[in-house]
C-alpha cells in the first residue's frame, strides 16, 4: 500500500471517479454528510486529498483544507480487505498533522480504532478554529452543535490544529 499527497488539480483528476465513488458510498447514510455538490467541487476545493493506493486502486481517502492548518473535511473506504487499515493510517496521520470536526459514525470510529480520545480539543476552542457559530451541548466540555445545511448536528475537534492565541 503506497500514501501520497495529492496537491494538484492535474494529478487529483486522476483518481477523481474512483475518489467520488468512495465518498458517495461513505455519505449515502450520513444526513448533511457529504459537503461536496459534484466531482469538480472535490477537485476545487479540497487542497490536499491523502490516498492510500494499492494496485493502482483507492483504498482509502482524506481530503483537506488548509484552515487553521490543514482540517480534514472528509473521509472515506472502499469495500475491500485492506481498507480499514488503509483508513485508520490516514486518521492517524491527519490527527497528528492537522485537525478534524467529526460527528456520528465518523466520531465512533475514530474513537474507537484510531485513538481520537488522545487529540480531544475542548469545545472552548471551536468557534476560533470554525470561525462559525457554535452552542454548547450538554453531554461534555468537548462536544458542541452548530448548524450545518439546516440541521443542528452535535460535533466535535479532534487533533493538532495551528492555533496561535492571543493573551
């Protein structure tokens, strides 16, 4: 299995149809799920897509923005034996080298196979990093609600996100 960075639009569209598939297939279940409109939008506005490749076929994936570092903005698996663990590397990764905002199955997952409970951000945190409205939920100090495409979802940050504060 091979990881690469992919930056540019040129080298994005060569795996564009297999990375659409994936993240059709990831979000069909997930309300609000998948941010992204159409292929094209995938290709303009994720910076940086992370692979895992195995015999020239897309295991896994995370897209990026460059926000407050680089913010995973999403994820996914194809359905085959390798793709989990193809997965839980790019988590790691991005954990280590960026930030997320997750809920739902995305949160458990993370939770539970790749250690997110070690890159918990507090919620205090959330509305500089998102630079959007947020409410405190009443379950922890770490998870909050925001408003995403006409539905109050329950969210949380996980990772390392450039964070310069001001005292």
């Amino acid at each position: 299995m091979q990881f690469i960075k992919l930056k540019d639009q040129q080298s994005k569209a060569c795996y564009l149809a297999q990375v659409w598939a994936i993240l059709e297939s990831s979000y069909s279940q997930v309300p609000g799920g998948l941010q992204f409109a159409n292929p094209e939008a995938v290709i303009n506005d994720a910076d940086e897509w992370h692979l895992i490749i195995e015999n020239e076929q897309v295991q896994a994936l995370t897209l990026h923005k460059y926000k407050q570092g680089l913010k995973l903005v999403a994820l996914g698996k194809a359905n085959t034996a390798n793709a989990k663990k193809a997965l839980k590397k790019l988590i790691h990764y991005a954990l280590r080298h960026g930030w997320m905002e997750l809920s739902d199955q995305a949160e458990s997952f993370v939770m539970r196979e790749c250690e997110g409970h070690h890159f918990m951000i507090h919620a205090s945190f959330a509305a500089e990093l998102l630079k959007k409205a947020i409410l405190p939920a009443s379950s922890d100090t770490f998870h909050y609600q925001r408003k995403i495409m006409d539905r109050v979802k329950t969210k949380i940050l996980l990772g390392t996100p450039s964070l310069s504060l001001a005292f």
